[in-house]
C-alpha cells in the first residue's frame, strides 16, 4: 500500500520527479496516458499565464483583488487528472489550474474576480461548487456531497482544497470527522504552501507534518512534493481507488509555495526573504514538468513557444471580451445571496432601486 510507505510521522515524504524534471522511483511512476498528460501540461501553462497576468490586471485597477496561484499549479492538477469526470470538485479561491482542467472556464474566472455573480454559475455538466471564501467551510461541502453520493450510490467520490493556515480552523475539523465517521468518499488535499497569509507553517501548527493529522480521523495520511505532478497524480489516484472500495477519506498534504502575495492586498516582501523565494523558483513546477514531457518525446521547445503565444493571446482576448461586458448590475448581490430572496432582501433591494431611481431623476 503506498500510504504505508510514507509514514508521515517520520517527515517520509512521496516524489517522483525531482526539481530538475528528472525520475527519481521509477517503481512509482504511475500509468497516465499521453493525452492526459498533455491537457495537464497545456491547462498549467495556461493557468500560470492567466494568473500572472490577473495580478498585472489588478494593479493596472482592472480587476478586484485576487488570489495569485503562481507555483500551486502540479499540487492542483495532479490531483484533479486523477479524479473521474463523475466527480465533485470543491474550492477555496485559489485553484483555478484544477477548475480549469475540470471544465470552468476562464471566462468565468475572470467574471467572477471582476466581482460578476455569473462568474460562480458554470455549465450544467461541470461539477464543480463555486469559490468558497470562509476558510474551512469548503470541507464540510466536500462532505456532504460524498455523502449524497453514498447514500445514492452514484460511484461518485469528491475532492476538496485547503490551504495550510485553514487545517487549524473548526470547520476543517468538523467536515473531517463527519467524513471519516461516515466512511465518505472524499479526498482532501491541503496545499502547504508555506504561510497562512503572513503567518509562516512552523508559527501555526507544531506537527512535524500535517499529513499526520489524519492520525486522529483514523483515516490515511501522506506527504507529497506538492511540485511533482506525478507525484501528487499517484497519491490521489490511490486515493480514488479507496474511495470507490468504500475505504473512506484520504487526507494529502502537498508541499508546495506560494510564489506570490496571500492575495493581491498583501506585500510578503514584509515577512519573508527574497533567498527563500529564489530557492523555491528553482522546484518550480512548470520546469519540471515541462522537462519530463520533453524527455518522453511528448513535447518541444517549438511547441512550447506556440503554446505560450497562444495561450496569451487567449488569455488577453478573454479578459478584454469580460472587461467590455460593463459593470456589475448589483441587483445579482441581493438575487444571489439565496436561492430565493428573503423578505429583507426583497425589501433592501426596493429600497436601493428607489434610490437609484432618485439619483437619475437628478
């Protein structure tokens, strides 16, 4: 079993690619087919592009704050790559590589961090819950949807995100011991990427990993060099095999970074060295991977430069379309708050519609 080999009380932590794109187990590497791989590789590529250029937007005043994902991206998409197109995807607010991949589209992402309710509503046949802001809260959503799932006996399973810094609020908890009470099909994947907000790992949680909080929810638990898409793909593919066994949950932490600020509003230049970035860029993600497919003969530099071009150009061609669309009516804060309008809600919005209506009479 690969979750008995990597003792997370011991800091045994899961790699099959190292930092230099090159195969360190080749016991491990896990069987994924050529185009998979590929839409993994061309989805971070694309989400890597986007998410630098929505930081470029936010400080030009063309979009509201935003969660920068710069350096997260093999912890997201090795792990939804390995899920089932049946399966529930639920977020924080920072993974747009893993919503891209499951079918959410960039138009909606960037609708949704200009503040545009129709951002959060995606097509019928994309599972995925829309961002989830209050910090924790996500896993008890990832819960109940696993467990509908088994009570319904869909064969689906759910997978859900949340950032170190979130392992220490209640609801993370809570949702994990419904989950593992109840024996759910749910994998919970916490991306250590080092800090919670300005907080670094070591000042908020005193386990060694926390893999091993798990431990306590008697369910398994196991590290992952969060950079290594192999990796992470391997550790939730066996995951989903348990879940669909009726094993229950399975908790991953992928250690990874946050190239970038908590969120467009925060300076880390202000609680960390710039030595400590520079010697996360060299496990970039994106290097590696880039270098892996290069050496299996599924892509090149020729077809890397093609694909940055055009990934810009659908990148800057999409937000352009979503910045023209206009601003934001704000009746949809008051019509989307529930799924029908309370009777305050109804009386707020009249009384702002009144007040609209006072303002264009002058």
């Amino acid at each position: 079993m690969l979750f008995e080999k990597f003792d997370p009380l011991k800091g045994e932590m899961l790699q099959i690619l190292d930092q230099n794109g090159k195969i360190v187990n080749d016991k491990l590497v896990p069987k994924i087919k050529k185009d998979t791989l590929l839409k993994m590789y061309k989805t971070m590529v694309l989400g890597r592009i986007a998410d630098d250029k929505a930081v470029q937007f936010q400080r030009q005043g063309r979009m509201l704050t935003y969660a920068p994902n710069h350096g997260q991206e093999a912890a997201q998409l090795g792990s939804i790559a390995a899920m089932e197109e049946k399966d529930w995807l639920v977020l924080a607010f920072r993974e747009l590589n893993s919503m891209l991949y499951k079918g959410v589209t960039l138009k909606q992402s960037f609708l949704y961090w200009l503040g545009n309710e129709w951002g959060s509503r995606y097509d019928d046949d994309v599972k995925v819950l829309p961002v989830n802001v209050p910090i924790g809260s996500q896993i008890s959503h990832a819960a109940g949807l696993a467990y509908a799932a088994k009570l319904k006996e869909t064969g689906e399973a759910a997978i859900v995100y949340i950032g170190d810094g979130g392992t220490s609020h209640g609801e993370f908890h809570e949702g994990m011991n419904f989950a593992s009470a109840y024996n759910l099909p749910v994998i919970i994947v916490i991306q250590n990427n080092q800090y919670a907000i300005s907080t670094p790992r070591d000042k908020t949680i005193k386990s060694k990993t926390l893999a091993q909080k798990a431990i306590s929810y008697g369910i398994p638990g196991i590290q992952v060099d969060g950079n290594d898409p192999l990796a992470m793909y391997l550790a939730t593919e066996k995951a989903r095999e348990r879940a669909a066994k009726g094993e229950g949950p399975t908790l991953i932490e992928a250690v990874t970074y946050r190239m970038g600020a908590h969120t467009t509003s925060d300076n880390p230049k202000l609680y960390r060295e710039d030595s400590e970035v520079e010697e996360w860029e060299e496990k970039d993600p994106l290097k590696r991977f880039k270098q892996y497919m290069i050496d299996k003969k599924y892509w090149s530099e020729k077809k890397d430069k093609e694909l940055h071009e055009s990934s810009k150009k659908e990148v800057l061609d999409t937000f352009k379309e979503v910045e023209n669309m206009g601003i934001v009516d704000l009746k949809d804060i008051f019509e989307y708050t529930y799924g029908s309008m309370t009777p305050e809600l109804t009386k707020q919005m009249k009384e702002y519609q009144e007040y609209l209506d006072e303002e264009g009479a002058e």
